[in-house]
C-alpha cells in the first residue's frame, strides 16, 4: 500500500502523505488555508473554526486543521459556503474583540487583523457594547489583555507542550472562558516569552516593548544571542540606535520560533549606563578618561618595550568573542608577541573529546540532530536551566517522534518528567551509572550522548568507549557554557593548542602557561584580557605587571587595569560564533554604542601602532583565513550568510595535548543568570527566579 494519498484541492491535483492534514496538504500546494488556533508541531485545538473547508459528501463543513488527506478526497477551501463560514467566524470573534489597533502592540503585526482584511465582513451585525476585562501583569514581562483574547489556546499548549511548565491553563467556562495562569494570579515559569510571540493577536504583550514602536519605524539586524552557547538565532529590533525587542519570528536559525529569557529579553545590557565608552588609563594611581590614540600609544609601547626585552606577556580571550577575533588574538600573541602564554575559561573538555573520536566520522551531534535521534542520554547536565534550546529540541523529538530519553544526574531535571530511565547519583561516579544503562542503550537505532562539565579528562576517553561498544551509530555533544566557548577553542586560545587543535610545536613554539599559571607567575610583566574577568575570584601574583582590558563594563579586573579599553557586545558587530555542537553561524551588526569598538578593531589597532603585519582585521577578510587555515572550518559561505548554520568538521586525529580537567570551570548559569552581561541586565534581574531542583538552596 502507497505512503502517497491523491486528492483535489480546489480544483488541483495534490500528492499528499498518509496521514497529512489537509492545511498542511494544501499549505504545500500553495493554496491558504487561513487558521487562529493551528500551529505546526503543537497538538490540535479546531477551536477557532477559520479552517473549515467544503469536503464532497460530507454532510457539513469539516475543520481543514484536524482532516487528514484521504485517497480522492475533493476539498474546496474558497466555495460560497466557506467563504461565508469565515466571515461568520470573524464576526463572532470581533464581537467583543475591542478595536484599539491604534494602541495595540501587534498593530501591523497582528493575524486578527491580517484575516479581517482579506476574508471578513466590511460591517458587523453586532451592536452592543463590549464586555470589558481590566488588563492584568502576570510578571514583569508578561501582560495579559483578556477581551483581546480569541482563544485559540496557542499559549497554553507552547508553555505545556514546548517548554515543559505547564504555567497557563484555560479558566470558567463559555462566554467567561479565559486563560489564565495555573499559579493563580502570578507566571512561575521560564519566562521565555515564547506564549507572547506565539500570540495571534495583542492579548499577550511584552513588558519591555509596550508602547515603544511600531514594526515599521524598526531596523532588524538577524544575529545570534550572546548569552549561552546553544546559538539560538534572535532578530534584534533596533530603533533610534536601540534594541527595543528581541524574537526571531521569521524561524530563520536553527531554533525556530524558540527563545529563553536571555535571548528574548535580556538584551538591555547593550544600553546599561554602565557600559565603558571612553578608555581609561591609570594617571597617579586613578584610572581617568583619555582619547583612543593616547591609550592606543600606551599600550603598544608598553608590549614593544617587554617584547624587545623578552619579557613574558599573559594573555586571556573571551568565551563571548567571534571567532574573527579568537583567530586574530592567538595570532597576535604567537606571531607578534612571541608568546604561547594564551588561555580563557574553559567550561568543557572539548580537545580530549575530539582526542578520543580520533578516526571516527560524523560522530559529534548537532542540534538538529536532538529532533531526530531515536534516543539520547544526558549525563551531569539539566538542559532545561543551562541549554534550553538542546532541551526544546528533545522535548519536541518526544512528542513528535517517541524519542527515548535517559538521563545520568546529580538531582532531579525537567527531562526526567518524560524519561525511560533516569538515574541520580553522585558525581564522579558518572560512568559507572551509564553503565546500568547499556542494554536499553544498545537496543535503539542510533543515540546522541550529551554530557556535562564534570565529564572530562579519563572519564570522556571512558564515556566514548562506553558509547562504541554498544554497537550502534552514537554520536556526542560536549557541553560548554558561554555563547563562543566552543570557537575559543577551536580558534586557539589554548596554551599548548593552535587553532584547529594542532600541536604548537607545529609553529615552532613550546606550550605556554595555562591561566591559573599566568596568574601566579611572580615574573609576568603584560597580563592582556579580552572579554574575560579572572581578577573576580583570583590574585595576580606579579607586582609590577602591566594589566591591559578590553571589556564592556568596570570590571574586577577592569578595576586592577593599568589601561581599559572598551569593547563592543556580540550585539554590536559583524563576525561568525561556534555553538555548543560545533555549528557555525553569523553575527550581525544591530546598535553602536558610543565610545566602543570590537575586539577585532582594537587588536588591528594595537598591531598597526606596534608595526606589526598581521594582516587586514576586517571580519570578511580574518574568516576567510580561518577557513584556509583552520580544520574543519571549511565551511559553505552561502549557509551561513543566508542565516544558516554549517558544521565544522575539527581535525580528525590524535590532539597533542595533556587533559587539564583541573582548568575546567563553569559558573553554573541557569535560565535567569548569565556572567557579567546578565549581571547588568534590568531584566533578568527584575525576574523571581524558578530555578531548577538542582540550584534551589
């Protein structure tokens, strides 16, 4: 028996497979079916009734959203009878629906509005007053609007089905029936803000983007968040030369329509007043103003002076760099400097990853490949605080594909509500715990291992052992917390590792000090800190060392600086970043603030007042070098300049480098804390917090 189904929409011949609604069927054939309540992905609702179509030998009109195709089915989607269905519909919806366009946040935007337009009544029957609801503040960032409402339960089945939270349900019945939030009067969820965008009308709006703009006096710069590193595509709104909202409606990037609170709506340390926007430079023991070229001349003379006399540099990248800037900085510091003596915060064991894959292909996962895997394990991780994204993603594969889903944890995680199996137990004792797993493991098709920071050094080499000898495709994913953690190490900024993980020595250059070892090097004479903060929880052990920081705002180390040079967010420059899965994708420019410059153009401008030839520093013409000399970063121009994302493939053979688990350190972000940038959000920090089982005190 054929997958295929034939049928007749609107007079056209359509191959449809088995099982496929008649929307989607007619969608593929470029024929509207218009719809309030259907939303791809999610369960079906028919409460709005757009979708009613004229099926042959049906007795009645047939709801299009919950029809599946049949073999010679005959459907017509514009006949009189459904033409005059829909301007009943929308007649029945405008009857309380108050018509404040004017004002409403989704004016221009908005569905309700779109279909009245093309398939309603140019007047309406109905001429009482409007019933009246006061508009309630669920939280901070979430308003709620009920005569707005048509009750399409989008909001509901996105916060249970999509996120897992279950923070809205539907309240009293008929003419009374509303949404309403399951805490009672208040939101105790993620606040992702995924139930506004996923809002037909203006019944849920934004508490940061209320009454600020319309769509069409905003610019949209497409870029990636910058807040943790599953590499979320957010569309920046930006008016007047502010952000003013965040959300990637158009689902361009790899993750859709999704965003946590971070990418939606923590974007407002861009515009803090305390954002650096002139250099500084130490006068008298007082950090004071001074102009770009004064602490430009500073700096360079100072690094020639210790380089001229073989003094020894320290230098520290950033986890929140593009990996333009990554490239150039080793480059900086090997080729211009002298110096091995590089390193950031690592928070995963990716290069004993990549060392214990050694000979094998395709075997580390991308993000995509969290929807399609027949299972997945997590090891020491709770997805759903630290990478919500990698955890939308399973969740999504579970309700539309069964995935199975195994977890090995220290406590209780979201992802155990939905399980096979889930295991606690204590850390370090990790792989002993997977191993009780292994029969169930090894009975499906293919399976992704995701695990965390505590897995690293041996216990890495043991997990892939673990996971080759089940004897099915696996393929692996390392967690890293920060949004370029994973381009800072494929671009270098290792000690005793080049870009693609090569051997220094490759270069001609011995293995340099790890950052723990900068710090207490009692000789060091130029500590240089791009983007990073090791002053905040260490000492520096060198007296007399010249501190140079490039960073966004005043801090710890920023304070110990010698010179502070203000650098530009992720926000505010062009660039490419590294997911978590190795998945390269573009940064767009949206704002500019005042005073700061890129990383990229500050390093360019150290070199050129050094002398140095390292080559043009413009974004374009560094990632073109990346992709000649960088393994596994070969990748196709047009996937990533068309907003997609392409992955690497990094060098497929043994890593000359010892594992240093003792230098793994993570912060433990959750949803509601992200390092120095969420530290000077507004709005994170305006938010109760839910955090997971693991993190509550």
């Amino acid at each position: 028996m054929s997958d295929q189904v034939q049928l007749t929409i609107d007079g056209k011949a359509v191959s449809a497979p088995k099982g496929t609604l008649v929307i989607e069927a007619a969608k593929r054939a470029g024929i509207e079916i218009p719809a309030f309540c259907y939303y791809e992905g999610y369960s079906l609702q028919a409460a709005c009734r757009m979708c009613l179509v004229e099926v042959e030998k049906a007795p009645k009109l047939l709801p299009g959203c919950t029809l599946p195709v049949a073999e010679g089915m005959v459907v017509r989607t514009d006949s009189p009878k459904v033409v005059e269905a829909r301007k009943s519909m929308l007649e029945f919806l405008l009857a309380n629906h108050p018509l404040d366009c004017p004002v409403c946040d989704k004016g221009g935007e908005c569905e309700l509005q779109d279909m009245t337009f093309r398939y309603g009544l140019g007047e309406s029957r109905f001429t009482e007053i409007k019933q009246h609801v006061d508009e309630k503040q669920w939280s901070p960032l979430v308003y709620f609007d009920a005569p707005r409402c048509i009750l399409c339960y989008r909001c509901v089945r996105v916060c249970d089905e999509g996120m897992g939270v279950r923070a809205l349900g539907v309240g009293m019945r008929g003419v009374a029936t509303e949404i309403v939030p399951n805490a009672g009067d208040h939101l105790e969820c993620d606040e992702c803000g995924n139930c506004i965008d996923i809002c037909p009308v203006g019944a849920l709006t934004s508490g940061t983007y209320r009454y600020k703009s319309r769509p069409w006096e905003m610019s949209y710069a497409g870029t990636i968040c910058t807040h943790c590193a599953d590499g979320c595509k957010t569309t920046l709104s930006v008016r007047n030369g502010e952000i003013i909202r965040a959300n990637n409606r158009d689902r361009s990037g790899i993750n859709g329509e999704f965003l946590c609170v971070k990418g939606r709506f923590a974007f407002d340390f861009v515009h803090s007043p305390e954002r650096l926007q002139s250099p500084l430079v130490r006068r008298n023991g007082q950090l004071e103003p001074a102009s770009w070229s004064e602490a430009l001349a500073a700096v360079a003379a100072r690094f020639a002076d210790v380089k001229a006399r073989h003094g020894k540099f320290g230098v520290v990248g950033s986890t929140h760099s593009s990996n333009e800037e990554n490239y150039y900085l080793q480059k900086f510091a090997r080729a211009g400097l002298g110096t091995s003596n590089i390193d950031h915060r690592r928070t995963g064991d990716i290069a004993t990853l990549v060392d214990a894959l050694s000979g094998h292909q395709n075997a580390l996962a991308t993000v995509g490949d969290l929807y399609t895997t027949q299972a997945a394990l997590i090891v020491s991780a709770d997805l759903a605080q630290q990478h919500p994204l990698l955890a939308f993603q399973l969740r999504a594969n579970f309700r539309h594909h069964r995935a199975s889903i195994y977890t090995v944890t220290p406590g209780p995680v979201r992802e155990r509500d939905y399980a096979v199996q889930s295991i606690v137990t204590a850390a370090g004792q990790e792989i002993e715990a997977v191993e009780e797993l292994r029969e169930n493991l090894a009975k499906h098709e293919n399976l992704v291992i995701v695990f965390g920071p505590s897995i690293s050094g041996e216990a890495v080499r043991r997990l892939v052992a673990f996971g080759q000898s089940l004897g099915v495709p696996v393929k692996y994913i390392c967690l890293v917390e920060d949004s370029n953690s994973r381009g800072a190490m494929d671009m270098g900024l290792l000690p005793e590792l080049g870009p693609g993980y090569c051997s220094v020595r490759e270069s001609g250059l011995e293995p340099g000090l790890a950052l723990p070892e900068m710090l207490g090097a009692p000789d060091l004479d130029v500590l240089w800190v791009i983007g990073a903060d090791p002053l905040e929880q260490a000492t520096l052990s060198a007296r007399n060392c010249f501190v140079v920081v490039q960073d966004l705002f005043r801090t710890a180390t920023a304070r110990r600086a010698d010179v502070v040079l203000p650098s530009a967010s992720a926000y505010e420059k062009n660039g490419t970043v590294t997911n978590v899965c190795g998945e390269v994708q573009r940064l767009r420019q949206g704002p500019k603030v005042m005073g700061a410059k890129s990383d990229l153009e500050i390093l360019g401008l150290i070199g050129k007042e050094m002398g140095l030839d390292l080559g043009i520093w413009t974004p374009d013409k560094v990632f073109e070098e990346i992709r000649r000399t960088v393994r596994g970063y070969n990748v196709a121009l047009p996937v990533i300049a068309t907003g997609g994302a392409a992955p690497t493939m990094p060098l497929n053979g043994p890593v000359v480098a010892d594992s240093r688990p003792d230098l793994i350190h993570t912060d433990g972000a959750t949803l509601f804390t992200s390092g120095t940038l969420g530290r000077y959000s507004k709005t994170l920090n305006s938010l109760m917090e839910a955090p997971g089982e693991l993190y509550k005190p």
